[in-house]
C-alpha cells in the first residue's frame, strides 16, 4: 500500500498537513505523497518541512494518482471537482474528502457516477496525532481501498467506519465538534477559578494538566467513566458536592441536546 501515490489537494491545510505529516511520521514514503497549493511560498515551506512533493498544478498532479484527498474549504469544492472531472471520470481513482458537510451524492454529481468515494471526517487533535476520524464508503470501494483510508486515519489517531452515511452526522456530534465541548468547559472551569481568586495563568494550567490526565487515565483504564468518576468522589465528599450540582442542573440532558442539535445542524448542511 504505501506504493500508492497519494495527492493531497490543498495539502499544506491545516487538515491536509496534520494527515501527510503523520503519514510521513508512520513511514509512508514521502515520495509517494504530492501537496499541492495555490500559494507557492506556503507550499515551499510544506515542501522543506515533510519532504513531500509540492505542485500548484492540480491536473499533472493527479494524472498519476492512486488516491486523491480534496482538502480544500467546503465552499471551494465544486469548482475544485468541476476543474479535474475529466481526469478522475477517466481513470477512477480513489477519492478521499475531508470537507464536512457535503454528501457523497454532491461529489456522484461533480465527478460522474462509478468514482470511488471515502468521506472522511477528522478532527483538529489530528494536528496533534491524537485525533478520531469518522469514515464511510461509497459505492464501488474496495477492501483495498478502505485499507488505505484507514492507513490514513490511523496515522492521525484513530479511525471509525460508519455503515451508513448519516453515520457521519453522529460522528461529527460526538469527535468533529467534540473538542470544542471540552475547550467550552474547560474555559468555564479557567473562568470559575480566576474568578474564586486563583490567577488565570495558573488556573490555565492546573485545568488543561487536570483534563489531559482524566482523558489518558480513562484511555489507559478499562474500568468505564462512570466508574472512574464514582473513584474520585467519597460519600459527603467534595467531588460528590460538585457533581449533585452538575446533574441537578441538568448537565446530562444539556449535553444530549447539544449533541443532537450537532447532529440536525450535520444532516441540515449536507
Ligand atoms: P485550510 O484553509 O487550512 O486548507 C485548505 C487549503 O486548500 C489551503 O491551503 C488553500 O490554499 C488550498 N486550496 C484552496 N483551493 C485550492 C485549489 N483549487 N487547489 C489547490 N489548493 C487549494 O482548511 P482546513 O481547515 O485544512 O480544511 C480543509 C478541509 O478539511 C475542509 O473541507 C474542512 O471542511 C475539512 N475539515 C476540517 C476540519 C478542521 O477542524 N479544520 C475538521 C474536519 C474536516
């Protein structure tokens, strides 16, 4: 597999560069990888930094390809697809997209049925190895092809296919927004503390430290999170204290809502 030759579209993204960057940390040759970008000097630096191939010319680029990842902006993504049709309609490479929020009959339109097509939905921890990434097949994908996607995804993190495509929608409101609910909370607890008097900085550190910890502890154990909450709290105790005020006000309920108003706005867009 890693004889594929893989051409990310909008590679020096944010996206598109967590994923080659970890490819190329995994040993994917970087040969066999091609970024390629509209503006030359940011493609350069992408270029000196991974070793990869760089290009501004969509079309050579992919004219060899086995796979093509598009990673441009959503909005983007027609014209980027109206622009290679004629290559990709003829040889049928693999297509994998990262954009959020396009269904796979938009891209059957775009790029002509009998394409085959994997919806990729990753997550920024991507950038940081640590993230999830949420797949679905389209019609037409082999065994093989799924491989190299879950190669891809497994590169940044982990990886979870999805057999159906509103699957993606689950997906994006548990790990594609999921981060942010962590950053909302922890920016409450930031707030809470600086305001009980500890400064900000230190409240920044004790707070971020304190999430990292939990979520490695839970990743590590196999006792389930509702078991490791119960570890910390002791009967009258001051962790029970805390937590009566979370569920009497309601923060289960909350996150289900917010999780499912995620989810209606995913099914909304696409
Ligand atoms: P980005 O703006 O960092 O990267 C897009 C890149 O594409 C830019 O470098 C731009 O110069 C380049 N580009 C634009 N048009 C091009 C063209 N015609 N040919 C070649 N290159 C072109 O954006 P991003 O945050 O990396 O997002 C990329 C995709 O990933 C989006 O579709 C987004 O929906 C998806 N995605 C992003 C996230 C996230 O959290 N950032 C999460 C999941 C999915």
């Amino acid at each position: 597999m890693s004889d594929y030759k893989m051409v990310f579209i909008g590679g020096a993204g944010n996206m598109a560069g967590a994923v080659i960057g970890g490819l190329v940390a995994s040993g994917y040759p970087a040969d066999n990888i091609v970024a390629t970008g509209r503006d030359e000097q940011k493609l350069r630096d992408f270029v000196a930094r991974t070793g990869v191939r760089g290009s501004t010319d969509n079309l050579s680029a992919i004219r060899n390809a086995d796979v093509i990842v598009l990673s441009v902006k959503p909005q983007v993504m027609k014209e980027l697809c109206e622009s290679i049709v004629a290559e990709v309609s003829a040889r049928k490479p693999l297509i994998i997209t990262l954009a959020a929020g396009i269904p796979l009959a938009a891209y059957q339109r775009w790029l002509g049925a009998g394409v085959p097509i994997i919806r990729a939905m990753p997550n920024t921890p991507a950038l940081v190895g640590t993230g999830v990434t949420g797949l679905y097949a389209g019609a037409g994908v082999t065994g093989e092809h799924k491989s190299v996607a879950t190669q891809m995804a497994d590169a940044v993190g982990i990886a979870l296919w999805v057999d159906e495509e509103s699957g993606i929608d689950q997906v994006i409101a548990v790990s594609g927004s999921g981060p942010a609910y962590y950053f909302q909370f922890m920016e409450s607890m930031i707030d809470a503390a600086e305001k009980a008097g500890m400064n900000r900085a230190d409240a920044a550190r004790l707070t971020l430290q304190t999430a990292l910890g939990a979520a490695k502890l839970a990743v590590a154990s196999d006792i389930d999170v509702a078991q490791l909450k119960r570890n910390v709290m002791s009967p009258n105790g001051t962790t029970e204290r805390a937590i009566k005020r979370f569920q009497d006000g309601g923060l289960p309920e909350l996150v289900e809502q917010a999780m499912s108003d995620c989810a209606a706005r995913a099914a909304e867009m696409a």
